[in-house]
C-alpha cells in the first residue's frame, strides 16, 4: 500500500507523544534574543538554531528589512528568470561575489536549492561526481538528479579520494569533487588542504558547501577555503543565508564566467519564486557586518571552545576538536531523547538527531555555538548536561 | 579476471561478518529484506568491495541490486 513506509515514522511520531516530548518541530513560541526564546511553553536558551554570529535578531538587519518592505513590498510573485529579479537580488549577488573576491555570483531562495540546483546542473550523464561520503542532503539530491554517474570517497579522507580519482583514469579531469567546509552534524572541518591538492594533481573541478563554515572560518570569514589557503584551487563555493546572516536563501560563487550560462539551466532558480526584498535587504546588511565585525568570530570560538572544553570535562563523547557545532554521540536512542528532555526542563533546547540524518548508527545531542552567547548562558549549558550526568542518563553511553 | 561465480563467491564471503541472522547465503539472498542490512551497512560492504578489487562502484546501480547475485553481476560489469 502506498502509506506502508511511512508506518515506521509514524509509530516513531506515536512513540515520542507518549512520551511527551516534541524533539521534531519544537514550537518556537515567542524569540526573547538571539539566544533566547520560548520554546513548547518554557523559557530556554536556544542552542540549537545555527545562528553562529547572532545576527538574527540584530536591530540593523531588521530596519533594512522593515525598509526594503516598505519599497518593494513583500514579495517578488514572480521567478528570477521572469519578473522577480529585483535590484536588491543583482545588488546581493555584486556583494557577495566582492566577499568572496571572485566575478560571479548567483543567489538563490534557499540554501537547498543552491547545494542542490548545482549539484544537479554541474555535471551531467556521462560525468562523474565524487562527493564525501558524509554530504548534506541537499547534496545527495542533487547528485542524484544529475544523471552522472555518482561515486563517494570515505568521509574527510582525502587518500580515498586520490584513489578514486586514479581509478577514473581520463575521466578524472572533468570529474566534479564535493566536499563541505565544516560538516553541519559533528562540525569537523574538511581537510581542504589534502583535498585541493588531490584536484591538482588529477585535475577536476572543486565545490565547497561553506554553509556551516561562512562566517565562521577564514581571516574575513569566507569560510573553511580561506581558511585553508585553498581558496584559488575551489571552483565553485555555495553556501546558505539561514546560518552566519541570519535570514533564508543560499548562494554559488565562483571566479568561472560560465557561471552565468550554468545559471540559466538551474531548475531550482529557474523555477522557484525569488526571496522576498526583505529577506535580500537584511541579508545584505548581514553581509555587511561579518566584515566590518570580525570580533563576532572571535566570541564565537571563545564561546565554542568553552563549551567543547565543559562537555569534555565532563567526559561527554564529542568530536576530537572544538567547533561550533559540537554534538554529543550517544548509542540508545531512547536514553537520547530522555536526555533531550531533561534538557529542555533544565533550560535548554539543543537539536535531537536520529540516523539517517546522524553521519553513523549513533544519535546526537546537537549542539550549536552562537557569538551572541555570553559566557553565563555556555556556563548554564555546561551545567545542565552536568545534571544529566548526576542524574545517570550518560552511563553505559560509551562514543562508538 | 574474475567470472560470476568468483565474485559471487567473494560476496558471500564477505557478508558472513555482516550475516546477524547467521541465515544461510546464496545469490538470491536479498541484501536488505533478507540478510537485514541498514543503508548504513549496505555502504560499508560495498567499500568492502571496493578496496578488494580496487575498483569504485557508482551510487547509481544501487536500485538495480536487490541479491547477492545482482550485485556480483553489477561488480563484474565495472570489473570487466
């Protein structure tokens, strides 16, 4: 019958409301700040939203947005091939390719469809993509619209990736590589290094998802390639409004004018409706503040590496390096979802991952880093998963 | 070169470590409905795969392969 797979997500769905919780849309009832909110009726601090500068909530980027309303309305009704490019769009995709350095720009209505428009469009039947094993979804969609032929390197290994190239054999040097800058559920950086130097010795074509890292890496923050040093061996980098800038949409930009022809084949672009100018106008302000104030990245690793450094303490099994993105690996998943639980009645609202969306067979307690953070609330953060630990919900939760 | 039965051989070899059930394996065992393997555990055994024959086999055939023997007949044609 049609509906028979879903019955497993539905006796899942079941599970969770016996037990009363809401891991899965959370309500989000009320936003205090940046970092605070009200979430399924209790007051929290908000450790799970992506919101890695804070710009969410910040004054300037809601009075550009308010403007831009006033002048453009709220929406564009229309796609940006046909009458919903605006002058704010082409300003953003002027700015963002500034950022970055390189000539051309294309913004799109979501993160998704940027990782997933390219993915499907770069490469094509008769092609290959080598993408890390532990991409995003948006990434696997795409790929898997493409029509090439789709092969992973084992996740962060840029030896398995030098391989497969090798096994490609002429085909290699029109082979498309995808990797991300950080990794959005364990946060461990791609070693970008040893990856652009596997593409110079075969050739191929290089894509960095900086969706986690923009904002975050990098001298002015343009992400993980910066970061690197890579950034001339990178052909197309894409990347998201939603975390670092603290709005919606996604972006590619890349120094090859080509993009401008690849830009009018992209069905996610041609076919969705544009954001709205209030999205594009904050987002643009956004832009604006990660270089004019790049302290917020250095409150952010300080906020990301007190509490890498509280939950190791604790000997809470998180990855081998601070970031902010740390997440918690426990192996049961109802001992997971009590301790998400316990979590919200102690104040905070991590994100509960549950494999496929976990990278292995182990469940998360997702934890995300915010500049906008203060030291008090990472300390009550602390102190929460220490109750949890009192409370004996971490015993017998050895990292796999 | 290796013919049919020499990769359906090392299949079946090679998931005995993955076989929980302890059912017994032949070609027209199904991988997941059969043997049990999550998508997780379908990954590991094809790189399994990968490294013995040094050879990379696209997420593509994936919707082709139920069996033991689709698979073998899939890793023959990419190792000719």
């Amino acid at each position: 019958m049609l509906f028979d797979k879903f019955q497993t997500m539905a006796d899942f769905q079941a599970e969770l409301a016996e037990r009363g919780v809401t891991p899965f849309g959370a309500v989000t009832e009320k936003i205090l700040s940046s970092t605070e909110g009200v979430v399924e009726g209790r007051q929290v601090i908000l450790a799970g939203t992506n919101n890695y500068l804070g710009l969410s909530y910040d004054k300037r980027c809601i009075a550009a947005s308010q403007a831009a309303a006033e002048r453009w309305g709220t929406g564009t009704t229309g796609s940006r091939l046909a009458n919903g490019s605006f002058a704010e769009h082409q300003a953003l995709e002027r700015e963002i390719a500034e950022f970055y350095a390189v000539n051309h720009a294309i913004v799109f209505s979501t993160g998704y469809a940027a990782t997933m428009g390219m993915c499907a469009t770069l490469a094509g039947p008769g092609e290959v993509i080598l993408m890390d094993s532990d991409s995003h979804a948006s990434i696997y969609s795409g790929v898997q619209l493409s029509g090439a032929d789709i092969i992973r390197f084992r996740h962060n290994d840029p030896e398995d990736l030098a391989k497969r190239m090798r096994r490609l054999g002429d085909r290699a040097s029109s082979t498309l590589i995808i990797a991300e800058g950080i990794y959005s559920m364990l946060g461990d950086v791609a070693p970008l290094q040893e990856i652009a130097a596997v593409k110079r010795e075969y050739g191929g074509y290089l894509m960095i998802d900086e969706a986690h890292s923009m904002g975050v890496l990098g001298e002015t923050g343009r992400g993980a390639a910066q970061a690197a040093g890579v950034e001339a061996d990178v052909d197309f980098i894409a990347g998201t409004f939603s975390k670092s800038l603290g709005s919606i949409g996604g972006f590619c930009v890349s120094p090859h004018a080509e993009l401008e022809a690849i830009r009018f084949c992209i069905k996610a672009y041609i076919f969705t409706a544009s954001s709205s100018p209030s999205v594009i106008a904050s987002t643009r302000e956004a832009l604006r503040i990660v270089s004019a104030e790049p302290e917020r990245r250095t409150k952010l690793w300080d906020n990301a590496n007190r509490l890498y450094q509280g939950l190791k303490d604790l000997g809470l099994p998180v990855g081998p390096t601070a970031s902010p993105v740390i997440a918690v690996q426990m192996e049961n998943r109802s001992r997971t979802i009590d301790c998400w639980k316990a979590l919200m009645e102690a104040g905070v609202y991590v994100n509960l991952v549950i494999p496929p969306a976990s990278p292995s067979t182990n469940f998360l307690l997702r934890n995300s880093v915010s500049a906008a953070h203060s030291s008090a609330q990472i300390d009550t953060i602390i102190a929460a998963y220490a109750g949890l630990k009192q409370a004996g919900l971490f015993d017998s939760q050895q990292a796999s | 070169m290796t013919d049919y039965q020499g990769y359906l051989s090392f299949l079946i070899s090679a998931l005995e470590t993955q076989n929980k059930k302890q059912i017994p394996l032949s070609e027209s065992t199904e991988l997941v409905a059969d043997i049990g393997l999550s998508s997780l555990e379908v990954m590991e055994f094809i790189e399994k795969i990968e490294d013995h024959f040094d050879i990379s086999i696209p997420l593509n055939i994936l919707p082709d392969v139920s069996t033991v023997g689709d698979l073998a007949l899939k890793v023959q044609e990419l190792n000719p």
